[in-house]
C-alpha cells in the first residue's frame, strides 16, 4: 500500500483517487478552493443547479468514458444548442442551414454551400495560416464577421490574425437544419448537478479529504511525507516559473438571481459583437429542462480576462510559443517522475473537455498501477 496525495479535488484528481482507493492504496486530497469538484462545481440555488464556474455539457463519444461517468450520476438528455445573438440578431449555432437561411435567405444545401463557396473566393487558394483564414475558408467572411471574430477575439485576447489555424479547424459546419452543437454519440447534464459525481468518486474509507489547503504553503514536506503526489495544478507554477510564465486565459463571472421564471429562453446565448464585454449569458434552469423555482431564475454573465499570478487559470493559450514553454516544463518534470506525476489541463497544459480529462486520469491509473 502506497501513500498518495492527490493535489486538487477537481475531476482528474478525483477519478485518479476513487481508482487508487479501489486499489488499496491510502489518498490524501488537499484542494485550495472551500469546495471540492474544479470547475465542475454545480450549487442549488432556488432549485436550480448552477454551475459556478461556466456551462459544462458533459459529451463524448468514447463509450468508456460514457459508462464510468455514469456510475456517479443519472445524465438528462441536454443537448447543446447555444444561439448567438450579434448586435439584436439572434442566429443558431452550431453553423448549419438555420444560420445560412437566417444570414442569406438561402434555403438548399446547395445554395449555402455556393454562398460559402463565393466568399471564401477571397482567400485566392491559400492554405489558412491563421485562425482568420480558416474560419473564412470554413463558412465564408460574413458568418466569421458577425459570428467569429469579435468572439474569438474577446475568448482569446488576441486578434485572430495571431491566433493558429487548429483552434478551429473542428468548427461544426453543417447542411443540415441541425442545431445540436456536438457531434458526439453521447451527451447530457447529471441530474442534480455535476458536485455529487466528484463527491462519490472520493468517498471512500481510504481517501481524506481537505478544503482550503495550499499546496505550496508545505511543498516539500509534503515530499518527504507521501510516496506519490498528483499535482493538478498549473505545471509552471510547480517549479516556481523558473522559465517564465505559461499563458492561461482567465474568466470573471457576474451571476444574477432574477425574479423571473425564464430571461432568455435558452441555456447559452453567446455575445458575438466586439463591443460587448462579456463572451455569453448562461440561464442555468434550462440545462435541466426549466427545473426550479416558479418565478425565480439564475443567470450568469461570462468575461474572459488575461490571468496574473493570483487569478484562477481556466485553460492554457496552446500557440506555438507556449507549446514550446511546455515542452521545457515537461522535460522538468520528467526529471521529477518518481514522485509526482502532473495530470489535468494545468498540468499537462491542455484544452482537456472532461470526458478527455476522465480519460486522461484512467490512462495515469493504468500506467501506474497496471504496468
């Protein structure tokens, strides 16, 4: 039996304690936030389950992942259909021909398609460098004007001339009247909110738990004190940025409780306009179908902000130049193998959706327990 603190309580570290107890090993979870979960942490209020910290729509197409996950929560059938507004214009997303019919008029496949065809004419054949030209070589130059651009811009804090092409390569393009975001087999919201699948994951005879703790305030004692340690935090901040900071967007979120039974009709509506601060409004009740108080809804506005050392990082910039960061943090942290072991978005430094993150934790498990 092996001795493990586990550093976050958040959907990585969770899995990788619930699958250490399983096998006999004693796991300590030490979080910094008063709560466990991450950035999953869903709270009731006025019988709405509220997601803290941004939407989360659980959805994969990986099977595995899909019946883990499900042996903590009963999921709803929440599918993802956000809608953007643009300046009063409301459009659906993902892009599909409820987008083209309310942009253009078209209404065949074959219409939009020559649409799109006509204007991304503009790139002249060059193969996109930048987020900006593969967007337009994606759905043309007036989807990625209105829907796009002041978007991604706000997302991101950086022009999308200076943002690399594979962000949204995978953007969902469709000829289809379809308006489900995500092309994943399997998809849903945990009835009752996301905090109680992290509370099942850890409760177990062999795992403690502790709220409040900052690693860093008994680093080294607690080296000496445990045979492994699981650190889900951010991989720079480990080795006190010895060679610079990595770059992370920050988020600030404003919630409003309202004494209304519905505020804008849908879970997402995303702000696409470059003079509106926040990137999305989140009403919480209709990710579970309008559940809650009559009368009483919850809303949440979301600002992307640059992180400083002391702001929460909610997911790294992986361009060229900080990739290339990584990579040194990494060789780091390879030195350091035999005893900590760097996992989730900030410690791989990843743009992780959970059911990656759930994968990712279960191949940790595999690698240190079943080789």
């Amino acid at each position: 039996m092996k001795k493990y603190l586990v550093v976050g309580a958040g959907l990585f570290g969770a899995t990788f304690a619930h699958e250490a107890a399983k096998r006999g090993h004693k796991v300590k979870v030490i979080e910094k936030r008063d709560h466990i979960a991450g950035n999953i942490y869903t709270k009731n209020v006025n019988g709405i389950q509220v997601h803290q910290y941004g939407a989360h729509i659980f959805h994969t197409s990986n099977k595995h992942v899909w019946e883990y996950v499900n042996h903590f929560a009963e999921f709803n059938r929440y599918t993802n259909s956000p809608v953007a507004n643009y300046k009063g214009e409301i459009y659906n997303l993902p892009f599909n021909m409820n987008t083209f019919n309310k942009l253009w008029g078209v209404i065949t496949p074959e219409e939009a398609q020559a649409k799109i065809n006509e204007q991304r004419a503009v790139l002249e054949g060059k193969k996109p460098e930048n987020l900006e030209e593969q967007a337009i070589s994606l759905v043309g130059t007036d989807i990625y004007e209105k829907l796009i651009k002041g978007y991604t811009e706000k997302q991101w804090g950086h022009s999308t001339k200076e943002l690399p092409a594979f962000i949204i390569r995978r953007l969902p393009v469709r000829l289809t009247y379809d308006n489900n975001y995500f092309n994943d087999a399997y998809q849903g919201i945990p009835i009752g909110g996301y905090t109680q699948i992290v509370e099942k994951m850890l409760k177990d005879d062999l795992i403690s738990v502790e709220t409040g703790i900052d690693f860093f305030d008994r680093k080294e004692e607690y080296k000496d004190d445990y045979d492994r340690i699981v650190f889900t935090g951010m991989i720079d901040e480990y080795f006190n940025y010895r060679l610079g900071e990595l770059e992370y967007r920050s988020l600030q979120f404003e919630t409003e409780k309202l004494d209304k039974d519905n505020y804008q009709g849908n879970a997402v509506v995303n702000y696409t306009d470059a003079e509106t601060p926040f990137t999305r409004i989140i009403e919480h009740k209709h990710f579970e179908f309008g559940k809650g108080d009559k009368g009483k809804t919850v809303i949440t506005r979301e600002y992307p902000k640059k992180w400083h050392r002391g702001d929460e990082p909610y997911y790294p910039v992986n361009n060229s130049q900080n990739n290339a960061l990584y990579k040194e943090y990494r060789t780091l942290a390879d030195k350091e193998a035999k005893k900590v072991i760097f996992g989730g978005r900030l410690g791989q430094y990843r743009y992780y959706n959970m059911d990656q993150v759930i994968s990712a934790a279960l191949t940790t498990v595999k690698n240190e327990f079943e080789e």
